[in-house]
C-alpha cells in the first residue's frame, strides 16, 4: 500500500531519494497524481512553512523541503500534464519583484497549458515593466501574477497599475495567487480582476472573465 504518510514526512525533513521513492510507488499503485498534489506535497510545504515561522528551522531545512517537493514533481509533472487541442488565449505568467518562490507559479502554469491556454513564463523577480512589455508583446489576455510574501504586495499593486497604465491592449484581465495574498487586497485594494486561490480556481476565473465556457 502506498505511504502517503511517509511520503509526506520525507518531503518535510528533505529526504529526497526517499521522497522520489515513494512518489513512485504511490502513483504505480493508483494514486490520483493531482491528489497527491494537493493531499500530500502541499500540505508538506505548509508544516515546513509553518516550522519555519516558529523558528524550529532556517532556510537552509526550506530549501531542502522545496527541492524534494520539486523532485517529487518532476515524477508527477508527466502523468499532470494534458495535451490540450483548443488555443483559449495567452497567459503571461510571473513572480512579482523581489519574490524568488515558483513552485505555486509552475503548477498554475502547468494547469493552464493542460486546460488549453499558451503561457509565457517570465520567471520569478519580474519588474511591473517586464510584465507590462511583455502582456503588449504578446497580445495577452491574461496576465497572471503569484506572490508569496507579504513585502510583496506593494509589488503586487505597483505591477497591476502599471499594466492599467501602460497601455496594454485593452480588455488584458489580471489573476494573482499565492499564499500572500488575499481576496481583498488583489480584487479591491489593486484592482485586479480576479483573486485565485489555487491553481484550479485560476484556471476556473480565467476561463469565466474570458466567457470560456469549454
Ligand atoms: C518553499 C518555500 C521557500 C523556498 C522557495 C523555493 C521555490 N523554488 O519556490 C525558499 C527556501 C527558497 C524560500 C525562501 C524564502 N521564504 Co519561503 N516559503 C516556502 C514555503 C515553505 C512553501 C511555498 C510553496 O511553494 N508552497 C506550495 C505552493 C504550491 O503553494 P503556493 O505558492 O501558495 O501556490 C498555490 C496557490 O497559492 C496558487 N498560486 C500561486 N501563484 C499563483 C499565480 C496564479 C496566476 C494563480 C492563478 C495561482 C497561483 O496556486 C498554487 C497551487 O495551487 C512557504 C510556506 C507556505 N505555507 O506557503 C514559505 C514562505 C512563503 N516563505 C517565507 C519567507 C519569509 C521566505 C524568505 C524571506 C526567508 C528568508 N529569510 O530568506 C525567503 C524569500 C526569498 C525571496 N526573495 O523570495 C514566508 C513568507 C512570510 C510572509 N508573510 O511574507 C513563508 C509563508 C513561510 C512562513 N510561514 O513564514 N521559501
């Protein structure tokens, strides 16, 4: 029987040859990889989030916690990813300035793509202008912005204005996730479209702000 438990455990302390291990064997036996996603890795990446701010680890025990969770991944990323046949539209997809985290980032783009839509990943520590150059380099019609710190969120607002301002084409809609965030600062304090609390939910507002109903 799969080892969920142990799996999570080996993600949270950094085992990450056991970690990858076992991620094998669940989804060999069955395990639905998105659940495991959800169920397992995640949750992982919350306890270590939650050690850390207890200060019973530094960041070199995150670190290690991130690169197995994304060890992990790299096994379930195949078996996640769908080949979508419809083009829904364009997504221009980053970290915001003085944000390195991506492991969110890289799952919403994952769905994206799965779901039909093209992403331009900029990466992680993207400038308001970067964003802005390449949503109008791109006839974008989405831009997606994940943040992770709360330092970020005058970066989070900086960025929405200048995409508001920076004439690009008109109708471009924003989404912003990450555990920073909430609904309330993304939608009401900077105006943004929409707030995403997941990957599944972006996906799920993309989709209504562009009247995708597929
Ligand atoms: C892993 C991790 C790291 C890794 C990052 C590795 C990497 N490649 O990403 C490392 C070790 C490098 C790191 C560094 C730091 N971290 Co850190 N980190 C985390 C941790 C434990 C997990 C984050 C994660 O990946 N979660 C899993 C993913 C899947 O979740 P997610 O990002 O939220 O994404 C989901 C949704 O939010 C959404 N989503 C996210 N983005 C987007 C975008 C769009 C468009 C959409 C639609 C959806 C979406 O979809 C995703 C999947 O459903 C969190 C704790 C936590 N609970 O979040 C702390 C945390 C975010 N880190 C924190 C801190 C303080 C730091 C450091 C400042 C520490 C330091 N002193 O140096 C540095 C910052 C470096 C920098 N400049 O960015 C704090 C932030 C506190 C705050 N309120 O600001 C947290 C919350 C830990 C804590 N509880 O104190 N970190």
């Amino acid at each position: 029987m799969a080892d969920l438990e142990g799996l999570k455990q080996a993600v949270i302390v950094g085992k990450r040859l056991d970690a990858v291990e076992l991620t094998k064997q669940a989804v060999g036996e069955g395990v639905d990889p998105q659940e495991l996603v959800n169920s397992i890795l995640i949750p992982a990446l919350n306890v270590v989030g939650d050690r850390f701010e207890k200060k019973e680890i530094f960041v070199p025990e995150m670190m290690i916690a991130a690169k197995t969770m994304q060890a992990c991944m790299d096994v379930v990323k195949p078996l996640l990813r769908k080949e979508a046949k419809i083009v829904h539209g364009t997504v221009v997809l980053g970290t915001v300035y003085g944000d390195l985290h991506d492991i969110g980032k890289n799952l919403a783009k994952l769905l994206l793509e799965s779901s039909g839509f093209k992403v331009i990943d900029l990466g992680v520590g993207v400038r308001p202008k970067t964003f802005v150059d390449a949503a109008g380099a791109q006839k974008a019609d989405v831009v997606g912005l994940s943040s992770l710190l709360t330092t970020g969120d005058p970066h989070v607002l900086e960025t929405v204005k200048a995409i508001r301002e920076g004439g690009v084409s008109g109708g471009v809609k924003i989404v912003c996730g990450g555990a920073a965030l909430t609904r309330r600062f993304v939608e009401e304090t900077c105006g943004a479209d929409a707030f995403a609390k997941d990957a599944a939910e972006g996906v799920r507002k993309i989709k209504e702000l562009l009247g995708i109903t597929q």
